[in-house]
C-alpha cells in the first residue's frame, strides 16, 4: 500500500503539472488572450495598456508569467482578471452547491443502475428486459441538458410539483434543499444510469455461467445469495470505475449544462463564464481543481478494485 501511495502521488504531481502547463499555454497564446487590453477597456490608450502589463507582469517571458501564477496558485491569492476578485473564494463558495449536485446525481445513478441492471439479468431475453433495453437506450442517447430541460417544464412549470431552479443551502432548510436538487440529480443520473445499468446487466449474464458461480450453487447457497454475494460483487468491477470518474467528472465542474439550465450557480458556471471571459485565473484555478478531482478519484477506483477482487494487487 505504501508504495502505491508513493506512485500515485509522484504521477498526481506529473499530471497536475502537465495540465496546468498546457491550460495556462493555450489560453495565453490564442488569438484575443491579451488580458492587458481586455481589462483595458475598448477606448483605452496604448499608455494605458504598457501601464497595465507592466502592473501585472504581462511584459515578462511567458514563462515567468506561469510561475509567478503557479506561486499565487499554491499561495491561494490567485486574483481574477476579469473582475479582480480572489478566485480561490469564488470556487469556494460555488463548491457546496456541486457537491451536493454531484453526491446526490452518484447516489441516484447508482440506485438506479443497481436496479435496472439486475432486473433486466433476471429477466433476460423476456418481455421486460426488452422493454428495460429500450428504455435505457433512449436515456442513454438523450443529454442531460435536454431530460432537465423537459423535466423542467413538466414537473416545474405545468405540474408545478418542484421548484424551477436556485439553490438552498441545506443548513437553512434540509427539505428545500432537497426539493430544488431533485430535478438537476435526476437529469444527472438518468444517462449516466442507462449506460451502467446496461455494463451490469452485460457483466452479469457473462459471470453467471462462471466456475466459481457452480461451485457456490453445488454448496447449496440460495439463488439470491449466489447471484448478491458473488456475481454482483465480481460483476461491479467494470462499474466502479465508470462511477469513480463520473462523479470525478461532476465534482469537478462537468455539469455546466445542468448548472445553468436550473440557475445553480456552482463550479461548473463559474467555470463556464470563465472561459467565456478568457480568464486565465480563474480557468487555470478551475482545471487544477476538475483534474484534482480526477486523479484523487481514481486512485479510490484502484484502491475499490482491490477490495472486489482480491486478484487485485495495489503494490503489484
């Protein structure tokens, strides 16, 4: 275990590194990336400009401009260019409402996927497995923008069962909290569902016809503990890392859509009106955080997989 823990975080460091490498490259060299003339304004002079770049050290080597950020970055006073607020504060305040998002998306595309996958192996080849097919291709082929979208208007707008959107923190009231999250989870959760419900239901038709499944039935164990304690176990390994990266994936700042589809103003649309504002700040601060995310959430997939199967070694 230690010399995985070793290995993980010497190739973290690597890939944190790369990536705010390239991040911070690409969005200096594109066309229109000069900060210094966006914050100065349409009608500013060239004086104004010079005085700008050189208040913010945009006339130094590219290079030196990336560490002096890199320096602000672990310091955490990463200041915006945009609207010259600390970055760090405004990811922290848009944290709470895409965790929530993302906590609550997983839990529902794992109960979801739990369900229709293992119904849909019981019942393979009848009636209602073909139904659960179809089904779950149409959730699978359909955008989460789009399922939110019409989820929106139905139980929103006509039916007017759920709220249309806005966050409430859940120390001020748990029931509100949950009430204006549960459109945003279920369209969330609907696709990333069919695609696992669709992998565990696969999975487990193929282990069920395995040695260890007949050596467990020959012991006398019941259908159900066969098919719980022993093939859903084993037959869970592919899925676990589907889940591990797309909770990565929403934590970090993936559900931009559904963000702004519902007005939460979390990581996701801070992120997206950062790119629009080609704020290299926040963009770059922003990035760091999505691929920490990612990185730390594969090494629990990895440690996960060792715990399903035991043939997984983590110092191997």
């Amino acid at each position: 275990m230690l010399s995985f823990i070793v290995r993980r975080t010497f190739s973290s460091a690597v890939v944190l590194a790369a990536v705010s490498v390239l991040t911070f490259m690409i969005f200096e060299v594109i066309p229109s990336g000069d900060p210094a003339i966006r914050m100065a304004g349409q009608n500013a002079t060239p004086e104004t400009i010079a005085a700008i770049r050189r208040t913010w050290g945009f006339n130094r080597s590219i290079w030196h401009q990336y560490i002096s950020m890199m320096q602000k970055v672990f310091t955490g006073n990463v200041i915006s260019y945009t609207d010259q607020v600390n970055v760090v504060s405004q990811i922290e305040r848009g944290l709470p409402v895409t965790l929530s998002l993302a906590l609550g998306a997983i839990v529902l595309t794992i109960a979801f996927s739990l369900c229709l996958g293992m119904l849909g192996a019981v019942t393979s080849g009848r009636v209602t497995d073909r139904i659960l097919m179809f089904l779950t291709l149409t959730g699978l082929s359909t955008p989460s923008y789009v399922i939110g979208a019409i989820a929106l208007y139905l139980l929103a707008y006509r039916a007017q069962v759920l709220p249309s959107g806005g966050y409430v923190h859940f120390g001020t009231d748990p029931a509100a909290w949950f009430t204006h999250l549960l459109l945003p989870w279920l369209s969330l959760a609907i696709p990333i569902s069919c695609l696992s419900s669709r992998v565990l239901r696969a999975s487990l038709l193929d282990n069920v016809n395995e040695d260890f499944v007949r050596t467990a039935r020959a012991k006398g164990l019941s259908r159900s503990r066969v098919l719980v304690r022993h093939v859903l176990r084993t037959s869970l390994i592919p899925l676990v890392s589907i889940w591990g990266l797309d909770f990565a994936g929403l934590l970090g700042g993936g559900a931009i859509l559904i963000e702004t589809v519902f007005n939460l103003h979390g990581v996701g649309q801070y992120a997206a009106e950062s790119v629009a504002g080609l704020d290299v700040p926040s963009i770059l601060v922003v990035t760091l955080y999505g691929a920490f995310a990612v990185v730390l959430l594969s090494a629990v997939v990895d440690v996960l997989y060792a715990a399903l199967d035991p043939r997984v070694r983590l110092d191997g």
